[in-house]
C-alpha cells in the first residue's frame, strides 16, 4: 500500500473529523490569499484539538508535512504547502472563560464571535468576521485597533501547543529538556538580538526571540505568536480580553496628498486613539471603479490623501471630544463621523479593492513611525523606477505599517521584492508588520536579521521541530520567493462574454475570504450551512482555476469534481456584488453545466424546471400529482386558472408603460400582474403590455442550457423591437427575470443592439416609480422587507425603500442573506434540507420575530420559500401598494 494510502487509512481509523485526500477538496485549498499555489497532500478537518492532535501523531508515524490552517487569508503563502493540511475553521471553536478578564479559546474561533459581554479582543485585522483566532497567532495579526491595544503576541497569556514529536504542553509551563533548551538559546544570543530586531511597534518579521529576553519575561508564548505553522501546532489559547467601546467617533482629515498625510500620522499617537489610518487617492478611485464604499467615500474631504483617526469612550459625546482636542492641538480641521464602521470600512475594502490587477508580494513592510513620510516617498520612487507608479499606499500609518499591492510582472519581481528589503532595513524596519512573512518573504530574514540571529532562528526551529516536518520550505532554509507562484492557465472558449477571458475570471478571486463570513449580505447561502471550503465562492472559483489548470483536475469541463462543488450552489448571484472582486459564480456555473452537458442526457430537473416557461403555458402538465425531476418534499406551486395576460386590458390615458410579464407572475400569480396594473394607473400611466408571451431565459440560464436562453431571448428582442423603438419604459415585476434583462442577457448576447436597449430600458417597479417622483398610495403600517438575491446584486433595493418610506409605511429591509429556495435550487433533488438551512440561518428567525408586520418580497422563490418554512404569506411590493385606496398621487 502506497504511503498516502497508508496514512488515509490511518486518519480514518482514529480520527472523527473529515479525512479528505480526494482532487477537488486539494484542488480548492491549493493557494490562500498569496501569489503562491502548492497543492497539498490532503485536508483533516478535525471535530475536536484531540482530533487535531491524533492527526498530528498519526502524521509523524508516517513522516508527513503538516500545515495549519485558520480562515486561509494568507497573504505571503503560508496556507498552502506540500503537506496535510490542517483546517480547523469548521468545528474547533469552543471559547470558555479564563478569569480575570481572559478566555480559552480554539484555533478556528471566529474573531468576532469572540466578542461577548462588553470585553472583546484588541486586535482587529480587516478580515475580522471571518479570520481566525488560530491563524491571528499564526501570523501575529495586528489591524487597526493594534495602535491601541497591541499585536495579536501582546495579548496572548498562554498557549497549549503539541510539537510534531508529540510533546503536549502549556507554554507558561514548558516540559524539560525543552525549557532549559529555550533559555539557553536566549542567554546565548541576547546579545544579538538586542543589537538587530528592530524597536518598532509592527515587527513581525522573524521569529519573536525578543520576548525570550529576560527584561520583556522570557514569554515563550509571545516567541511561539508569529511562527506561521512552523515550530508547533497550537491547541488552545488564553487571550486577554479588554473592555470594548460603547461608542466611538472618527477624526478624517485630507491632505494633498498621501505624504503629507503620513508626515502628520506620528503626531496623533500622543491623543491615545484607536486607530490612525492612512490612504491615497488611488485607493479611493479603485474602490469608486468597484463601486464599494461610495456614501462613506463621498463623505470623504478633498484631497489626495487622508488620514483617518478613531476615538473610542463611553459616549458618542466624549468620543468627538476627544476628537475636537486633538484638532484644536494639532491646528486641523477635520470631518468628524459618527459612523465609524462605514468609514472604517474604505480602508478594510483595500485588499479586494485592489486586487485582480496588483499582487501582495511587498505589501507590509513597517518602519518607524516618525519615518513613514519618508519611507513612503522613497517606496514610491522605487515603484515608478521599476514601473509600479500606480500603486496605491495605504495602511496603519499610525505604527508606521505601510500596504500596497503592485502589478507585478514574473519578470521583475525577485528584483524588486529586495531592493525593497534593502530600503525598509535601511530605515530600520521590518520586511512585515502583521501579514507574516510566508514564502513571499522568509528568504530575506538575513538581510534584515545578518547571520548570528538567523544561527539563533535555526536553533529555535530545531528545538521544536528537529525533522522538518511543520511546514517545510518556509522561513528556515525557506524556497525561494519566486517559487510556487500562480501563473494564469490557458483559456477556452465560452458562450457567456467574460471582459478579459473565462481563465482571468478564475484568477480574479483575491482570496480574502469575504464569502466565508456568517452574517450580512447575501454571499455565500451554501458555505454558511456547511462550513466546507468548496462551498465558498472563494472554493469554488479555485476549482475552476485548477480545471483550467489541468494537473489536478484533469477532466476539464466532465469534471465531476467542480460539478460537485458548484452543485451547492444556489446561483443565489450575491457574490455578484458582495465579493470585493465581483466574482460570478452563478455565470460560471451556468457556463459549466452547459459544457459538463452538452451532448449527455440532463437530469430530470433540468428538463422539468429548466423549460418551465414552456410547461407553464400547458396548465395541465403542472397540475400532475407531481412532475418528474422535483424534490420529494417540495410540491410545485399551482398555476392560476386565468393568466394576467390573457383578461389585460389597456387603457389609453397617460404616458406609456410596457409591463412584461414574466412567467412567475403571468401564469403563477397574475394578481400581482394587476396590482401593478392599478398602481401604475393610480400614478397616472398607461399600462400596456406585450404583443406576444416573451421569456428572459432566466429557468434555461440557471441550468445551463445556454443555447436555448439565447434563442428565447432573441426572440423576445423580436417581440419587443417595435416598443424598443417607441421609447417605451419596461417594468419588470420579478427580480431575478429583471436582473437577467439587466445583466445576462447583454453578456449572453453582447453584439445585439435590441438586447442592449433592452437592458437599459427595463426598470423594477419601485425605480419606475422612484424615478418619476410619484407619490405611492398611503399605506402606514410595520413593514418587513426580503430583498431578493437577484435585486441586491444588480439592481439593488434602494429605490424600494424610498418607496416605502413614501407610503407612510414603518419599513425594516432585512439584511437576511438567501432565502434557500434559489429558483430551481430548492425544488431539485438533494437540495432541500440545504435550502430550508440557509433559510433558517437568519431569515426565518428574523419573520418570526416580527410578529404585526406585514412582509415584502418581490421575489416568487422568496414568498415561496417563506410560505413553506414560516407559514407566512408575504406580499409583491405592488400588491402592498394596491392594497388600500388612497388620495390621488401626483402626476409623473
């Protein structure tokens, strides 16, 4: 038996969690959030730290590498290796209380789940709802607040840790000869180590050896903090804890530009704030092109750099007092906020904003504070001299902390990457000052650290891993910073347009893991029931990098494995818009189970729910007991017995509106159809309606019969031209339909004039009415509204709310994620228990909760989808609207 045959079944014998050594699951942990791509050996998925340390056990019995592994954000390569990976993300998140102020928490806890009863835990990188505790020592993260309370190695008491030898123990209580062996290492280079480590609040680079020094405690677990998987696999930790503000308050001040901005970061320190951000004007345009952040943006001052500063007290009135202070000293005039999140917010979008086009590699190097101005003048001739000036810079300004993310080109990185080292030492700073060093910048510990230290580092590694087995080839006698990296794989032809090729849109995916977070927006319904990487956006768009790869999935488009990963997916389209990048998942599965099938039979469902449009205008084929191809649980919803299209009448008696309806609404609930009807003529339109049945294609779309999608809707471009002519608006009334006219359609058919006029042309209700300023009907009431995934991606739901408001109504908009019905998703075979999930996981919850409130979703899969899992009747905004007569509303 082969080794790795030998070790599975090893695993699977003593281990409860998830042994997986299968393609796609190496497949989708093959990089982080780094340059680098190695493809591991296999994943462990522990339920429990004793799982986890049988896994180490039984890992050494077979000489295997071993990795650690947290939210898998990485930034310098330290996720991915050659090795078992080890992700403790899923299950190993138990946190109890440790007196004192502290807690005993796992390696997966969440960051923000660790904050509970006004205490939270200081350091707060921009990962925070979704980076791990385990991974924040991994790589001694840091974050903004670290100006106030430290490194993640400032606040770490006590760690339990197990060696790839077997040795079991609390740091503050080291077994023999271990200990003796620590502090020898200590007493022999202090010398050493107080001459070359560098006294500035962000070194991270390096092992942490200062904190053995006797005058810093001879803390062994602030040495272990930063080690990256490297020395020891950490069990557990004891964290302090410290009181959390109950209000803050944030100082924005503009510059010319973003030097001037860091020349004055230093003076801030000396008014004790949580944070002083830096950032230029490049960042703001990236964000502005990816439409993140834009109210907060626009509340920015003039300038061309900024700093941003945030107080922290017990009122909101002491916080813009410490604030003004600091002004008033300072001799500046600042733009105070209130809203410290949304404002936080610009700087934490930086990694995604900046991504797809510009690379980590030399993105966290820190130096002294009062040398930033300097040191980010020079980092900026160096750019324009090797041809990054576009660059942005920004970052902890405050700790002298400086990010930037460049355009690398393969051919001169190396030769950047130390020209770069040799500056930040020469300013007497660190190559990292949170990120960790990683594969991207390990090899240049001697330029930083000269030879006796690294004897000393060496040392250390041996006394905790003599083998090399913890996460070889990196940071002692590491591979070279130009191994590894990702390159892109070739293209193929597609039937969607992607703007620079299907291969880049695999490539895009920056890793930040945004898709892995719990709660708010809509991404990703699947990963937060199942907690399984291959479930994420970020899982998924790796399985595609590596079918187009080749080496590791090797079927291309047959690949079981990506039809596996992406069979989860709701095609929910929130990635659309959450995911700083604007990956697509829902387009490319589309994309892929129209290659997968072409020219195979399709399952059943595809045939029943993908051609719907079509069995829906043969009532009686829907009304069988059940349709062939559907879940069990599920019974489709009935059609009406006179569709809305078939008794429409127009009236000639204002400006014309086309009114499309969609097959949702035409034949399964003409009576929003009519609501619509009477609103618009309430608001004083004319209200027509097409010549003929026309289809988005959306049903063909989402299962990927994509040829079929592009005759329907040039057909209905057909149906439609003498109205595209006229000048006509279009109201759509079913979001996802809406949002394929307004999306998909264009990238399905790009060349065709009609479709494009088509797109533009078609509005939602609320905008049609948003747009022409009508006063809706007066209908006051408690409100609870479910944006659909669709409209949240594309269209967005705030003309609805303003609507709303209009009304008179007492309007909630949930911020709930996915219903989990998802269109066709929640009605096909195997997906019902994960549908109802999603939707238990915060939307249903939320409606039972708001008990008296009437309930808005605009979506059929919505209201279908809340009906079965609450029992609730939610309504069309056009039916809430029509449902009282009120005054005459103004004229558009």
């Amino acid at each position: 038996m082969a080794l790795f045959d030998r070790l599975q079944s090893a695993l699977r014998d003593h281990v409860n969690g998830e042994i997986r050594f299968d393609r796609g699951t190496r497949a989708a942990y093959s990089t982080d959030a780094s340059n680098y791509r190695e493809v591991p050996i296999g994943v462990v998925v522990p339920e429990s730290v004793d799982d986890a340390a049988r896994t180490v056990e039984i890992c050494a019995d077979h000489d295997v590498p071993i990795l650690s592994r947290g939210g898998g954000t990485s930034l310098a390569g330290q996720c991915c290796n050659t090795a078992v990976i080890i992700d403790w993300s899923a299950h190993c998140t138990r946190t109890r209380d440790g007196g004192d102020g502290t807690v005993i928490t796992e390696p997966g806890t969440v960051l923000d789940d660790l904050t509970a009863g006004g205490l939270m835990f200081g350091p707060r990188p921009a990962t925070h709802n979704h980076c791990t505790i385990g991974g924040m020592i991994g790589n001694d993260a840091c974050g903004a607040t670290a100006q106030a309370y430290g490194k993640t190695s400032d606040n770490v008491l006590d760690l339990e840790v197990l060696t790839y030898g077997g040795t079991r123990f609390w740091t503050s209580d080291p077994p023999e000869p271990l200990g003796s062996a620590v502090r020898a290492l200590a007493d022999d280079y202090e010398d050493d180590i107080r001459a070359r480590f560098p006294r500035i609040p962000r070194r991270v680079s390096g092992y942490g050896l200062d904190a053995l020094l006797p005058e810093n405690g001879r803390d062994l677990a602030r040495a272990l903090v930063g080690s990256e998987s490297t020395l020891v696999t950490v069990l557990q930790a004891r964290l302090k804890m410290v009181p959390q503000p109950r209000a803050g308050a944030v100082a924005i001040l503009g510059f010319r530009d973003v030097f001037e901005a860091a020349d004055l970061a230093p003076a801030m320190a000396a008014y004790h704030p949580i944070a002083v951000e830096g950032m230029d004007d490049r960042l703001i345009r990236y964000e502005r092109a990816r439409r993140l952040n834009l109210a907060a943006i626009d509340r920015l001052p003039r300038g061309g750099g900024w700093l941003v500063v945030q107080f922290g007290a017990d009122t909101l009135e002491e916080a813009e007092a410490q604030a003004r202070h600091m002004a008033a000293d300072l001799g500046v005039r600042p733009v105070i906020s209130r809203d410290v999140a949304s404002v936080a917010a610009i700087r934490e979008a930086a990694v995604g904003a900046t991504a797809g086009d510009a690379w980590p590699g030399w993105e966290d190097s820190a130096v002294p504070p009062d040398r930033v101005g300097a040191y980010l003048r020079d980092l900026r001739r160096l750019q324009e001299d090797h041809g990054y000036g576009a660059s942005s810079l920004y970052g902890h300004f405050g700790h002298g902390c400086v990010h930037t993310r460049i355009p690398f080109r393969r051919a001169g990185y190396r030769a950047f990457v130390e020209e770069a080292a040799d500056l930040v030492v020469s300013y007497g700073g660190s190559f990292s000052g949170e990120h960790g060093d990683g594969l991207a910048r390990g090899e240049l510990w001697p330029r930083m650290f000269g030879d006796r230290v690294m004897a000393a580092f060496t040392r250390f590694k041996e006394i905790f891993d003599p083998r090399n087995r913890m996460s070889p080839g990196r940071l002692i006698d590491p591979d070279r910073l130009d191994d590894h990296l990702k390159t892109r794989p070739p293209d193929v032809e597609t039937v969607f347009t992607f703007r620079n090729g299907f291969a880049a849109e695999t490539t895009n995916c920056a890793g930040v893991g945004e898709c892995r977070r719990d709660t708010g927006g809509v991404m990703c319904p699947s990963f937060r029931v199942t907690r399984d990487e291959r479930h994420s956006t970020r899982g998924r768009a790796r399985l595609l990098f590596e079918m187009l790869q080749g080496d590791v999935i090797t079927d291309g488009w047959r690949s079981e494995e990506v039809k596996d990963a992406l069979d989860l997916c709701l095609s929910c389209k929130g990635c659309r818009s959450d995911c700083p990048v604007h990956v697509d998942m829902a387009t490319y599965k589309a994309e892929f189970l129209h290659h997968y099938y072409r020219g195979r039979i399709r399952p059943l469902s595809h045939y029943a729910l993908g051609w719907l449009p079509l069995w829906a205008r043969v009532p009686l084929l829907l009304r069988a007991p059940r349709p062939p191809g559907l879940a069990r649980e599920r019974d489709l919803p009935r059609p009406a017995r006179v569709r809305f299209s078939d008794t429409f009448r127009a009236e000639q008696r204002g400006p014309q509106v086309l009114l499309l309806p969609d097959t949702f609404t035409d034949n399964f609930t003409p009576r929003v159809a009519v609501a619509a009807t009477r609103v618009l003529t309430r608001a004083g339109f004319s209200v027509r309606i097409p010549r003929a049945p026309i289809c988005c294609g959306l049903t063909w779309i989402s299962t990927g019969q994509l040829g079929v999608a592009r005759l329907v809707l040039r057909r209905t471009a057909r149906v439609l031209r003498d109205d595209l002519d006229s000048g006509v608006p279009f109201v759509g009334l079913e979001p996802s339909c809406t949002a394929v006219l307004r999306s998909d359609a264009p990238e399905l058919l790009p060349g065709d004039a009609d479709i494009r006029r088509l797109a533009d042309r078609t509005r939602t209700l609320a905008e049609l009415l948003d747009d022409h300023d009508v006063d809706p009907p007066h209908v006051p009431g408690r409100v609870v509204t479910q944006p659909h995934c669709h409209q949240h991606a594309i269209m967005g739901a705030d003309a609805d709310l303003r609507v709303l408001r209009r009304s008179g109504a007492d309007v909630t908009q949930l911020d709930a994620g996915c219903c989990g019905l998802a269109g066709n998703f929640g009605f096909e075979p195997g997906h019902h228990d994960l549908s109802m999930a999603v939707g238990e996981q915060a939307l249903f919850p939320a409606l039972r909760a708001s008990s008296g409130a009437r309930v808005l979703a605009d979506g059929f899969s919505c209201r279908t989808q809340i009906e079965h899992g609450t029992g609730i009747h939610a309504v069309h905004l056009a039916e809430f609207l029509a449902s009282q007569p009120s005054g005459p509303p103004r004229s558009p």
